[in-house]
C-alpha cells in the first residue's frame, strides 16, 4: 500500500513548551493595560541603556536579598511569619496574590492572568528603617511584561505596575530600590 500522497490534518495538542506558548490579545492587552499605582510621596524615574548585551536570567531578581522565596501556583510559601500564595481567581480570569502574616490574611491582591504562567517572587527588604514587602511575576515570553509590587507589611499598596520589561535583578538603595531590565535599562523606585 502506497501512502506518500495520503495526508491527514491532525489536532495541535499544546504549545510545547510550558509558558512558550503565546497568550490571546485579550490576555497581552490586559497586562499592558494594567494601571500603575503610586502612593503619593513614591517617585519613579527610567532610565534607558544604549547597549545591545542582554541578560537573559529573569528567573531569580531577588537572589540580592537575605529573605526571598520563589512561589509556585497553588502551593503557599513561607518566608518568615509571612505565606504567599499565587492562584487562579474563581470569578474571573484574574491571578489573586495572597499574603497572610502570622495566619491572619493582610493582603488579597488581583493582577492579569498574563502573569499566572510564571511564579511569583517574594522578598522582605528595610528602606529607611521601614519594612516592605517587594512581589514581582513574570508574564509569557510573548507578553513580555512583570507584574511588580511594593507593599507595607500590613499588606497596603506604596507601588504597583505592570512594568514593559522583564526585570533580571532589583538591588536596595537608601531611599528606595533600582530594578535592572533584561534589556540594560533600570528604573529606580524612591520611598
């Protein structure tokens, strides 16, 4: 039996790799369009890099600070007196950030669901002599957006963006924190 002209359209199952697939325009516009939020007295400031080096590890940013957890989806972590958590949101396609300190929950957190297929990453930094709570998740490769957070240990808002980068790395200043793009840009964050 000859079957070199015989050919038979078969369902694509999956994207291959986990997190490589490409999210819908509706999930992209979602990300890009997530309002910034800055406390009144945070000021921001970007600057851009002229450099065509680009780091590619945009998996561990927090790797600077003593007191840092990866959070997979669905699977509470704790980091000190502090729990995470990184789940689905059962009314909408939203991802909630839980955060619970000493078993009492302060903070319940919605970000777009482009951030659901990373995991999320929790640090506990001092600025000024204050304690603050830094939370940041990745998006798809095809978004290429992260959901970034600073938060008092109460669990109220100082700063909150889907920012147009990838972070690779955040390090602590005196007066805030600077965060280090894939692309060569920063930006700093003043508290």
């Amino acid at each position: 039996m000859n079957l070199s002209g015989c050919f038979i359209a078969l369902p694509v199952v999956g994207g291959g790799i986990a997190g490589a697939g490409q999210d819908s325009d509706a999930v992209r516009a979602e990300a890009w369009n997530y309002p910034e939020f800055k406390e009144k007295d945070v000021q921001t400031e970007t600057t851009q890099q002229v450099s065509n080096k680009m780091r590619t590890d945009r998996n561990n940013y927090f790797a600077d600070f003593a007191d840092h957890v990866h959070v997979r989806r669905n699977t509470p972590t704790r980091m000190g007196s502090f729990e995470f958590n990184f789940v689905r949101s059962g009314t909408d396609n939203g991802v909630l950030i839980q955060v619970y300190h000493d078993g009492l929950r302060i903070m319940l957190e919605r970000i777009p669901s482009a951030f659901y297929m990373g995991e999320l990453q929790a640090s506990e930094v001092q600025i000024g002599g204050r304690d603050y709570l830094l939370l940041a998740a990745n998006s798809r490769t095809s978004t290429q957006r992260m959901w970034f957070g600073i938060f008092r240990p109460d669990g109220s808002k100082l700063y909150a963006a889907s920012l147009e980068q990838s972070v690779v790395r955040v390090i602590q200043n005196d007066d805030g924190i600077s965060l280090f793009f894939l692309s060569g840009d920063s930006m700093r964050i003043k508290i």
